[in-house]
C-alpha cells in the first residue's frame, strides 16, 4: 500500500522540480527513487497522542494510527467535527466509540475543518480497516505550519512506540 | 530522543496512590451524571484515584451515542412508576440501562494510563465473594454475571488525561419496571447510532438474600482503600461544594441532550387504511415513513399506492423542524377536521409513540 501511495507524490515531485533536477546528475535521481519510502514517512507527522497528519500544501488530513486504532478495538461510532468549525490545537473536536467506551478526539493541527469523512461516520470500521488510507477523519486548513514540525515524523513515532511513555 | 521521552516519563508507585470513596447523597440521574462530569474534567487522577457510588431515583440511561426511541420505551416510561421515569443521556458510550434504589452506580476515576476495566471488575468480584460467598464472573464483554445472567452492565470515558470506567451493579432493582421501561419490540428503524445487546439479567439479592445496597457500598468501598480504610467521603452535590455543577446539570436534562443529540436516523410503519375511504374497500396499506435529525423530523414521506392521500403527503410536511415527540401531532389533530387527514396524522402520531 505504501509503494503504491509514494509513486505518484514522487513522479509530482520530478515534474514540479524539472529545474532542480537538471541541476542533479542522474545518479542522484536514482537514489531519490530509492529513497521513496521515507519520503512518504516524513510526510506524515504523529502526536504522541497517536493522532497523524498528512500535509497537502495548506490542507492537512487527520487520522488516528494504527497503534490506535488497535488499543480502540472495534469502533462503532464516530463524531467528526462539523466542516467550518475552527479547531485550536489539542481542542476537543469528537469522539470514538469502541467497545463500550467513548474515546475523545482531539485535534493533532489548529486550523477551520474543511471536510469531514462521511464514509467513516456511516462505516466507522473503515477505522479499524484502513486507519492511514479510507479511515481518515477529517481535513483541515492549516493555520500554524510550526505545530506541523513539533510533530513527530513516521520514525521518530516508531522510536516512541517502542518507548515506555506512549500509553 | 527515546531517552528524553524517558526522562519525561513519571513513573507513579501503585502504592502511593491515594485513594478515596466518594458517596453521593443525591438520587437524581442528572445530577450524579453531573457530578461524575465534575469531577471527571476538574480532577488529576495521576496520584489519586477516586471511587463514586450512587442510586437513583427509577430512569433509563442511554449511551452516548444511542437512539432513546430505539432503546426505550419512550412514550410510556411517564407511566411506568408513579412518578415516572426519567431518561438520561450520558456522556460514556455503551448500552442502555435501567436505573432504581435497587441499583448501585459505581465510578472509577484514574489517569488515562491506569484506565483498566478489567482490574475495576476483579475488585467488585472480590468483595462480594469475600462479603457473600457468592461468586459472579466476568464476561469477555466486560460484564458480571451470574451464570448467564448479567447483574452489571459497563461503560467508559477515555479523555486526553483522564478516564472513568463505569458499572451498574443490580442488587434488589424492580425487574417489572426494567422490562417495561425498557423492553419492545423492534422497530424498523435505520441509524448508524450504536445498539444495546439485550441481555437477560438478575438481581444479586436473588442470588444471595443478604445482598444489599448498604453492604455492597462498605464491602466495595473498603476493598477498594485497601489497605487503608479511612476515606469514606458522604457528598452532598450542590453548587456551593462544586462551583457551575447546576449549570451541566441544567444541559444533561434538556430534550436537546437528551433526545437531541440522536445520531440520525429513519423510521418506517405501514397502516391499514380505513375502508371508508377506499372505493373498492380491498385491505391496502399507506407507508409512513420519517427521516428525524437532532431530534426533529427532517423529512415524512408517504408511500401511498391508492393516490388518495397525495393532498395530506403535501400538508403532512408542516411537520418539517418539529420535535419528534406526539405532541407535535396532538397540537395539529385538534385543530383539524378533515377526517383523511386526521388518519394520517394519527399514523405519524402511532409512528411516533410506537417506534
């Protein structure tokens, strides 16, 4: 799912930089495409919450990882923040219900809601399924790019994972 | 980095962390309901974790996420004791329940590191064994029960920081009440709002006569402080003690928590349609069916295959933003004369009353 996801964001990312890549010997294009999987890694950030965010310019799409989605179980309902409401970071924005308790959500990125996943409140499974692809949350128009980078990337999340802090 | 997250970490000793009961002194749903959110949002459980008990006077208490039309008998629950009996909403997820004196509330507060069920149910089982004798289990859905009938029923909140577990524990509750309050049939009814599972359930006093409310408060309570013995707290919830506790108590009884907050859903019956208004007089059926959001019917359509109520389908649409409740049709059947549309407006009423 990953390889498939990162092809198309570097072949974007070869036609938008024609100059740049001019600059560089074709050596250097191999070892890019070598180098796509982190290249996807870096673009999705994590909270130690365990809530992700993926940059699109101005937009960021939220979820929950798959860490969480695990520690839930079976989610059964979700409530998503209504599209134009304007979220400051860490505010109370919904919920998840899984087996028997109602988890809040919190918003990982301040920023006005610009979309919410319908497909996840009428199937809130997809959650469970597919946590980083069809089970995404909600999108948001990003208003303070330093939140992004105080967040941590794929990585760092793993090395957190492993970490006594997460739970 | 994994060093530093280390550093941060506070590693907090099980044995250091104080432990208090609390007992509320109110019987009223939305005021425990409010209580419980006070404490909840205004407390650190990281070193002190606390214990509420309490009863209510007779009520539903539906999940958060639930349809009270769908778990309740709605239109009948003014009836049921002879001050009624009231419906709540509560803010955890899970199933409906039924509350009375009968039945006892217990709520475990911690951080949301200690927040373990599990461990909550082991304590409630350990101290009705050593108290009674009598040994209930814990089933894979987080229930007690006894045999295979369940004496409590389990929900949670889980916030940023902060957790609370929650169970019902039925001791001497009134099961004619339960069943009529709560029982029915199904309704065709189509909503992505979570369901109970209906479960058969006894009172633990059925199982050992000795049980009672009093004794499942000092026999919990205590096993809870162990080893210490000393922090039993009688609470008197009022706002002077718990500053703006009216003001959540105030939103938790409002119809717009309450039936309000109702995840979406659509509400389907067939009637038979009187004779009298038919030419040919054969058996044929008039379709009622109500799309309700936020509590208010967004949509009612008629599926009608005789024609004759194609007027009616057009003024039936008044209906459109008013509270899904009958009374929003009693107040538009009195003042109508016309007898096609007092049917139809009955049926919506029927609709309404027997979802």
């Amino acid at each position: 799912m990953v390889i498939q996801r990162v092809i198309p964001r570097v072949a974007l990312l070869i036609n938008h930089s024609t100059t740049l890549n001019k600059a560089y010997n074709s050596r250097n294009v191999v070892l890019r495409l070598i180098s796509t999987s982190q290249c996807n890694f870096a673009e999705r950030y994590f909270t130690k919450k365990h809530e992700w965010v993926e940059v699109e310019g101005k937009i960021g799409i939220v979820g929950i990882s798959d860490y969480a989605q695990s520690a839930l179980g079976d989610v059964v309902y979700a409530q998503l923040p209504d599209v134009d409401s304007v979220l400051s970071q860490k505010d109370e924005c919904g919920a998840l219900e899984s087996v028997k308790a109602a988890s809040e959500l919190y918003s990982p990125v301040s920023g006005r809601v610009v979309e919410k996943n319908e497909s996840v409140e009428e199937t809130p499974s997809l959650i469970n399924t597919s946590c980083y692809d069809k089970g995404w949350l909600f999108k948001v128009e990003l208003t303070n790019d330093k939140e992004i980078t105080a967040l941590m990337n794929e990585s760092q999340y793993k090395e957190f994972l492993k970490s006594d802090e997460h739970h | 980095m994994k060093s530093s997250f280390r550093f941060l970490s506070k590693v907090v000793d099980a044995s250091k962390i104080k432990r208090t009961v609390l007992i509320s002194q109110s019987n009223d749903i939305y005021t425990n309901l409010a209580l419980e959110d006070w404490i909840y949002r205004k407390y650190d459980f990281e070193s002190h974790n606390i214990l509420m008990l309490w009863c209510n006077d007779p009520c539903v208490v539906i999940g958060r996420y639930q349809n009270p039309w769908l778990e309740a008998n709605v239109a009948d629950l003014p009836y049921v004791t002879d001050a009624g009996v009231a419906l709540a909403r509560r803010n955890s997820g899970g199933g409906t329940v039924y509350h009375d004196r009968g039945n006892l509330n217990l709520t475990f507060f911690t951080s949301k590191k200690q927040y373990d069920r599990k461990v909550n149910l082991r304590l409630i089982k350990v101290a009705i064994y050593k108290e009674y004798g009598l040994m209930v289990d814990i089933s894979p859905r987080d229930d007690l029960v006894v045999g295979d009938l369940k004496v409590s029923g389990t929900a949670a909140k889980l916030g940023r920081l902060s957790a609370y577990h929650h169970c019902t524990l039925l001791v001497d509750a009134n099961k004619t009440n339960i069943s009529r309050a709560l029982q029915k049939e199904s309704s065709e009814i189509k909503t992505t709002a979570s369901r109970s599972i209906r479960s058969k359930v006894t009172n633990l006093c059925d199982q050992n006569s000795a049980i009672t409310v009093d004794g499942l408060i000092s026999a919990i309570g205590r096993e809870f402080l162990l080893p210490a013995d000393d922090d039993f707290q009688y609470v008197n919830p009022t706002n002077a003690a718990f500053p703006e506790l009216d003001k959540i108590r105030a939103n938790l009884g409002e119809w717009e928590w309450c039936f309000g907050r109702t995840p979406k859903f659509t509400v389907t019956k067939s009637f038979i349609i009187p004779s009298k208004f038919l030419v040919d007089g054969r058996d044929q059926k008039l379709g009622v069916v109500i799309t309700v959001e936020n509590g208010r019917i967004s949509d009612v359509q008629l599926n009608d295959s005789t024609g004759l109520f194609s007027l009616e389908a057009l003024m039936i649409n008044r209906l459109r933003e008013c509270k899904f409740t009958p009374e929003t049709v009693d107040g538009l059947i009195q003042s109508l004369l016309e007898e096609k549309y007092k049917f139809v407006s009955d049926c919506v009423r029927q609709v309404m009353t027997s979802i």
